[in-house]
C-alpha cells in the first residue's frame, strides 16, 4: 500500500524548466497599454476617470480644499449617504459647531455638494 506523502507527489508532479537568462542586449521596455501618466497621449482607462476628470490631477480651488478638509473631519459625524449642506446642519442642529464658513460656501451654492466619498465607496 502507497503512503499518502507519495500519492500527493504523484498526484502533484512538479514540472522543472530550464532556466532562462534574459539577452545580455539591451531590452528595450514599452510602456504599458494604459499608462497612468499626466500629460501622456495615451487614453486612461476608465477606472480612473471619476466624476469627468481623470483621478491623477488635482484640479481643485481653495474652496473645494477646504471642503474636502470638513468631509475627513470625523468630528461632525459620517459624511456618506447625505450632501455636505446636510452634514452641515445636522452638525449645526446638534451643537457641534461646524465653521460658518463652510456652511457660507455651501448655501452660496457655487460649490459641488457631494461629499469626497460619494460615488467612491
């Protein structure tokens, strides 16, 4: 009778190669089809193309920054699920003192409402 260690191996057999060593020549490396670079000519894939433009610049005023600054703060409470007008007056509503500024640039309306996370998560 077999032992089980040797049907394993049998059952299992490992196929070796030779192994390859690449041309001493120089290799010349393409780029990837879908190179993730700024300013390249070659079309991102979709995946990182989100809300219109691409992923990889950081095309955003000062408002915008201080915005996404109030969507990490933890301290008004969670932020998916609702606009940040609403996240505002939730915190405001619950005396948690969100910055009147964020709350002037929100009801001002010039500003995009979702939060950092919408879409994304």
């Amino acid at each position: 009778m077999a032992t089980a260690s040797n049907d394993m191996k049998n059952f299992y057999r490992q196929r070796k190669t030779g192994i390859s060593k690449p041309s001493s020549s120089k290799s010349k490396k393409k780029s990837p089809k879908n190179a993730a670079a700024i300013g390249s000519d070659i079309t991102q894939p979709k995946a990182l193309i989100s809300h219109g433009a691409p992923d990889l610049k950081d095309d955003y005023d000062k408002d915008e920054q201080v915005l996404r600054q109030f969507d990490m703060n933890m301290s008004y409470g969670p932020c998916i699920g609702m606009t940040r007008l609403g996240r505002w007056e939730r915190a405001n509503r619950l005396g948690m003192n969100p910055p009147r500024e964020i709350g002037c640039l929100l009801k001002d309306g010039k500003v995009n409402s979702d939060c950092l996370w919408d879409g994304r998560v």
